[in-house]
C-alpha cells in the first residue's frame, strides 16, 4: 500500500493586493498525508505525527500541481543522435519533403529517442503528455509503436495522449487506412492538419477526419496553422461539424494562430462557439507567429494549454522541453508583473489547475485530490514562473518519479 506522509511542505493560502496594487502571496507549511495515490489529510505542520508511516521531510519545499506538456511530437526528437541543427528550406513543401526523406532513416531509433524527450519532460515536472505521432504512406505505424513501447516503459510515472497525425496530408495515398489502423493499435485520439493549406479542399478534410473519430468514439486535436480568414473559416466549419456530430468536449485546436489575425470581432463569435463546444486550444507560444488571443480565450472561459511542440528536430533546433517556459514566455510577451496575473498562468501548464483562484482564495490541494506535485524552492507560484525555477523532486499519483529531497 502507498501510504506515507509528506512532511513541512510549503502551500500557497491566500493572495492579496495592498493600497499600492502590489501583489502578495501567503504560504503555511503542511504535512500531508497520501494515500493509494491521492491527498487523505492535510494538517497544519505544528501537529505532531507519531503514527508508523514512512514520513518524507520536503523540507518546506513549495507543492505546485504537476504539469501536462500538450502539444509534442515524441517521434520527431533528434535527442540522442547527437547535435544536428535544422537544413534551410524555402517552404512547408520543403520541410516536409525532408522530413519524408529522413523518416525511414529514424524509424528504427524511435522509441530510444522518444523515451529520452519523456525523461526530458518529466525531469522539468510533466507527468501527462499529449504527443502526435505520423501516420504516413513512408513508414506506416512504425513511429506509433516505438513512442508506445517508450511510454510504456514509464507506465506509472508518465501519462499521455496518442494523436494519429497525418503529418504529410491526410487526403492521399492510403492514408485514412492507416488512421484507421493506427486507432486500432493503440492511438487514443484522431489528429488532423491544415486542411486548407496541406489536403488543400477544407470540408473533405474535416468530414474524413470526423469520420474517423466517430467510428472509433475518440477526441480530436487539429494543427491549423493556416493564417487568416482561411484559418477562422476552417475552425469556424469544423466547430458547425461537431455541432452537427454531437462531439463536444471531445476536441482540439493547435495553434489557431488565426484567431488573432481576424478583427476582435470575429474572434469573439469564434471564441463563443469553442466554449459552447468545449474546444480546447493548445498553443505553443511561438515567437514567429501570431499568437492566438489568449486572454481574449480566457474571457470566454475557453480553456488553452500550453505545449513545447517539437524540438531539437528536423524543424527546429531550439528549446529544452521545459513547458514552465512556455508559461514564462506568455507572462513576458502579454506584460504580466504583477503576483496575481503571473501566477494564474499556471493553469495553462497544470489543466487548469492553480492553487489560488483569481480571487486569490486557497483552492488547492484538497483532500482527494491526486498527489500529483512538482516541489520547487521558492517563495510562491508566480516566483516559479518568473525565475523558471529548477524543480527539486516530481511526484505522481502519491510516488517521486524524478528528482530527490535529500
């Protein structure tokens, strides 16, 4: 039985803001009590625990909720080949022809590669994962089934989500066979990619691909990377599929850059109907792209996620796998200061969860809650984010799976 307590850990109460509009955050030391994987007791640190249960002293380490890295691409990494940096290209046509070309050459490294990035991620505290896997006429379901035996190998440390992505188009060739075929092996969720700009005829595209995740009762996640009306059509479109498919709180949008191309008010009406359907947004935080408007998201209580996407790849030579930077980055680019605004943009990283609301009232933990925590040392969860502090120790479901508190 997973039974022990987690002793002097340090949680977030309550926040405030003074006459001055400075922002404060109060924290308490705890002991808490886990149980089977979830929080059974939470007790000030001032009572005394004589029972005979393994006790771990997090030495007032500061308890944050886990984080869920969900835009990635497992099977894309260069991690463990050594350094290579990106080959220029003129286009997407481009990039994609040398992907093609380099993906026999990968296959058989897959899941070497694959289980490297997830050490990667869970290192900086990801313990869910929401990888897109290719399903092409190159290699068929070979990168489907090295990225499952990697994660398999962190089963009890690392959960995900599959995505069958039909990178290279999905109106080709045999491609929605192998869809097909990769839901049946294991894929938990049907992707889909610009159907404008890549399968070039948008409503094929988006019917085949809610063809596929109706027969097989599964979630969506889009890339759409197409900009402009082009792009708010295509969302806009799908939005009246799942309408008429009764699909909601069943789906995705990556991306969406072009929610912030189109005038605020076509942004609204788009943001209304994501919320009406539970459609999330996921969102890497490029540099190079504009962004989707977030707040403007928020505002409508559509829920975003923040991911690393691919990196040290074929497509990019950049980035760590630290999906707190992500979190960092949006606080940087949207001029977030102050202790409130910084630390609400931790529920883009945790699935919406934060230890106080916006209000600045305690909502987490709670008993019942999973023992799902990344410890760090530092003063609150906006002094994490600003500071990308280094995680001391990672623990899922009641049990440490990276890092130590020695």
């Amino acid at each position: 039985m997973n039974e022990k307590w987690l002793l002097n850990v340090k949680l977030e109460t309550e926040s405030y803001t003074d006459e001055d509009n400075y922002s404060y955050t109060r924290t308490k030391i705890f002991h808490l009590k886990i149980k089977e994987g979830k929080i059974v007791a939470i007790v000030d640190n001032e009572e005394e625990i004589n029972d005979s249960l393994e006790k771990v002293n997090m030495n007032k380490l500061l308890a944050v909720p886990s984080f869920k890295e969900m835009h990635n691409h497992l099977d894309k990494t260069y991690m463990g080949l050594g350094w290579s940096s990106c080959i220029p290209v003129k286009n997407l046509k481009e990039r994609l022809a040398l992907e093609a070309a380099e993906l026999t050459e990968l296959a058989d490294s897959t899941k070497e590669r694959a289980s490297k990035m997830i050490n990667t991620l869970l290192s900086y505290g990801s313990t869910h994962i929401r990888t897109h896997v290719n399903i092409d006429p190159y290699i068929g379901l070979k990168n489907l089934e090295g990225v499952m035996e990697a994660l398999d190998s962190f089963k009890g440390r690392v959960t995900a989500d599959i995505v069958a992505f039909p990178q290279h188009g999905l109106l080709r060739d045999n491609v929605p066979s192998l869809m097909r075929e990769a839901m049946r092996s294991g894929a938990t969720m049907v992707g889909g990619l610009d159907p404008a700009g890549i399968d070039e005829t948008i409503e094929k595209s988006l019917y085949t691909t809610m063809d596929i995740a109706s027969e097989f009762d599964a979630d969506t996640d889009f890339h759409i990377h197409d900009v402009g009306h082009v792009g708010w059509y295509t969302i806009d479109k799908w939005l009246d599929i799942v309408e008429d498919a009764n699909w909601q709180k069943k789906g995705a949008i990556s991306h969406a850059f072009s929610i912030g191309d189109v005038p605020t008010e076509k942004a609204k009406s788009l943001a209304t109907r994501l919320k009406m359907n539970q459609v999330d947004i996921m969102s890497t935080i490029p540099l190079t792209h504009t962004l989707p408007p977030i707040d403007l998201l928020d505002q409508h209580d559509v829920n975003v996620h923040f991911g690393c996407d691919g990196f040290f790849d074929s497509w990019n030579p950049y980035g760590t796998g630290d999906v707190l930077e992500k979190a960092t980055k949006f606080c940087e680019i949207t001029g977030r200061k102050d202790e409130c605004s910084i630390a609400q943009s931790l529920k883009h990283i945790t699935g919406g969860i934060t230890p106080l609301d916006e209000k600045g009232n305690y909502v987490w933990p709670k008993v019942n809650d999973a023992a799902d925590f990344v410890f760090v040392d530092a003063k609150s969860s906006a002094h994490m984010i600003a500071r990308k502090i280094e995680r001391q120790a990672v623990m899922a479901k009641g049990s440490f799976v990276y890092g130590s508190v020695e």
